[in-house]
C-alpha cells in the first residue's frame, strides 16, 4: 500500500472526528446543539362553598382559588416518582379546616387547624379528572356551636393522616366564615399535573 495512503487515513479519521462532534456533515452548514427537556407542571385550586343551616343560602368563599404547595408536598411528589414512594406511599386524601393566614410554603401543619365541632379532618372524595388530573372533596357540618358566637373558618389545607402527623401537602385561606350550628362548608380541591 503506497505510504501516502497510510499517512491520510490518521488524517481522514481526524477530520470525521471533527465533523462528527461539531455537527457539520458533507455539503452542510453546522447543526446546532439542541437540548430536549421536559417539565412538570403542578397546580392546585381549591373552591370552598358555604350552605347556611336555616336558610339553606349558599355563599362561595373561594372559586378556584390557587394554593400554596408546602415544601413537604413538593418533597412528597418527588419521592414518589423518583423513589416509588411517598410518606409510607399513603394517599393524601385528607382535608382540614383552619382558622388562620395564608399557609406558607415551609409550614409543617395548617396553623389553627379546627378540631371541633363537627369540623375536624374528614377523608375526601377522590375524583379521577382525566390525565394528571383529580379532585378531593367533603362536606362538613357544624355542630355544638353556642348560638351566635359560631366558628370561624378562613383556610384548609390536604393531609396524608386523619389526625396530626407532618404529611402536610397544600393549603389555601379563603374569605373568613362564621359557622353557626347545622352550617355547611363543603371544600373541594382540584389538582393539574402536566409535563411539558
């Protein structure tokens, strides 16, 4: 083999080489380094309705109202897609009632969470709502109250347990309600998960 041919195969390599990592192909322009990325996206509503005992009138406090998703939550969804498991892979389907502010991002448990009258942390409804998508809901009603005095409620917040525990996932305030005996307050949660 002629000795010319043997010294540009180093050469010819060299130069693929190049064109293979710059992107530049025979007859072409450079083809420009492109990521591919992914993202999810997660969002919560919550729609808080309250019925009055004696005259049955309906009176809504939040309409799709967007929630805080406390750091636990955030912690909580990625343990269960990274790690196939979140919080003892127990459902958060539980749903208190507050009397407090806006949750913050690093709370642990709803400030002023109510534990009386017929108000305490119920298992919510589950609502398959298409991809990514699902709903909790519950109706509570007011009892034992003294007649005019009542129970303010103004936040609510998703936990994984039916009592305490620091399974805290979301909470949201809505506009102050006074509930009075036979009250109702039914709160519904929507969550959207999208990847995208």
């Amino acid at each position: 083999m002629n000795k010319k041919y043997i010294l540009a195969i180093p050469l010819v390599l060299a130069l693929i080489t190049v064109a293979y990592v710059t992107g530049i192909n025979a007859g072409s322009s450079a083809v420009p380094n492109t990521e591919v990325s992914e993202g999810l996206h997660w969002d919560g509503y919550v729609t808080v309705v309250k019925t009055d005992g004696k005259t049955g009138e309906k009176t809504i406090l939040a309409d799709g109202k967007h929630n805080t998703m406390t750091d636990i939550g955030v912690d909580a969804i990625k343990q269960a897609i990274g790690n196939g498991s979140s919080s003892g892979d127990v459902a958060y389907n539980y749903i208190a009632l507050g009397n407090s502010t806006l949750p913050a991002k690093g709370d642990t448990s709803l400030t002023g969470e109510i534990l009386l009258n017929g108000l305490t942390r119920q298992i919510a409804a589950y609502t398959d709502a298409g991809v990514g998508n699902w709903s909790l809901s519950t109706t509570w009603t007011t009892s034992g109250t003294v007649e005019g005095t009542g129970i303010l409620v103004n936040t609510s917040g998703v936990f994984n347990t039916s009592v305490g525990g620091t399974g805290y996932l979301a909470g949201a305030e809505f506009t102050d309600a006074q509930l009075q005996n036979d009250d109702t307050i039914n709160v519904v949660w929507q969550f959207n998960c999208t990847g995208g």
